[in-house]
C-alpha cells in the first residue's frame, strides 16, 4: 500500500463514523417550517435493513408522533427485499425511533401546541446504525410557499449574475 492511501485510511478512520445518505424529504422543506431537528435511531428487522442498504426507502408521506413516552414513524415506505421469502416485512408499518427520555418529553410537549407537527426529514446510515433525522415543523400556507420559491429563484439570479460578471 502506497503511503498516500495509508495516510488517507488513517483520516477517515480519525473523523468517525461516515454518513451514507438513504433517502431525504424534501417535500416537508417545501411544506413545513423546520423550527428543531434531532437525530433517532430506528428499530428495523433484518430485510429492512438490507432494503435501506440497496436504497429503497422514501419518506414523502411519513410523519412521526409520540405515543405512551415513546416516538413512532408511520407511513414511511421501505420497499420490500427483493430476495427476502416469508420473513419479508410491510412495506409502509409503523416503526419504533429511539431517543432519549428527555428529547421525547420536549418533542411531546411542543408537538402538542397548535400548528406543530413532527416529520422526517432524512434517513441515513451512520456507520453501520440507521438513523433518521427528524424536526419539530410548522405548515406553510400557499402564499409563504411562493414567496420562498420567489426567494429562491432572486438567490439564484443573483448567483448567475455574479458569476457572468467575474467570466467578463
């Protein structure tokens, strides 16, 4: 082995565990006000995994909700194993996301006030653990979705036209 890749194995393995995006919703950007985020570990059974590990995973409809001190994900769609026989799982079951007491308390009582709803936004693998990422978020009416949009697109020209005017 060539010392370059000694030293950039040495890196990596320094920096912690990677981060390997499954699926993200970015729908819910589109939706949703993103006022807090935490990060919950899932509870899967094996062709789940296996599943999320050929990427077949999508959060578009899912939501999330606190139930007896613990937090569930629903409606989020892993397709089932291709290979998988009997033992396969349903596609859209609800599913266990693991926290910590206290971020399930705070998550409970703020997703109890009016207009607040939790939703995922990204599911991803941090080493060899699932992981879905979640936010406490409030609606968008139609008109706050055209004036992000509207944002968007002046952010963009903006760009454009600087980086016409560093090509002249």
């Amino acid at each position: 082995m060539s010392a370059k890749k000694a030293d950039k194995k040495k890196a990596a393995a320094n920096e912690g565990p990677q981060k390997k995006l499954i699926a993200s919703n970015k729908r819910a950007l589109h939706d949703y006000f993103i006022d807090q985020t935490w990060e919950a570990g899932i509870v899967l059974t094996g062709t789940e995994v296996k599943s999320l590990r050929d990427r077949g995973a999508s959060l578009i409809d899912g939501y999330c909700y606190v139930d007896a001190g613990e937090v569930w994900m629903d409606n989020a769609h892993i397709a089932p194993y291709v290979k998988g026989t009997w033992t396969n799982h349903a596609a859209r079951r609800k599913r266990k996301l693991l926290m910590h007491k206290q971020e399930i308390e705070k998550l409970a009582s703020k997703s109890r006030e009016k207009g607040f709803t939790i939703v995922p936004l990204e599911m991803y693998f941090l080493g060899s653990h699932a992981k879905v990422k979640i936010s406490l978020a409030r609606g968008k009416k139609e008109w706050d979705k055209r004036q992000t949009l509207r944002e968007k697109q002046d952010l963009r020209e903006a760009q454009r036209a600087m980086r016409h005017r560093e090509l002249a």
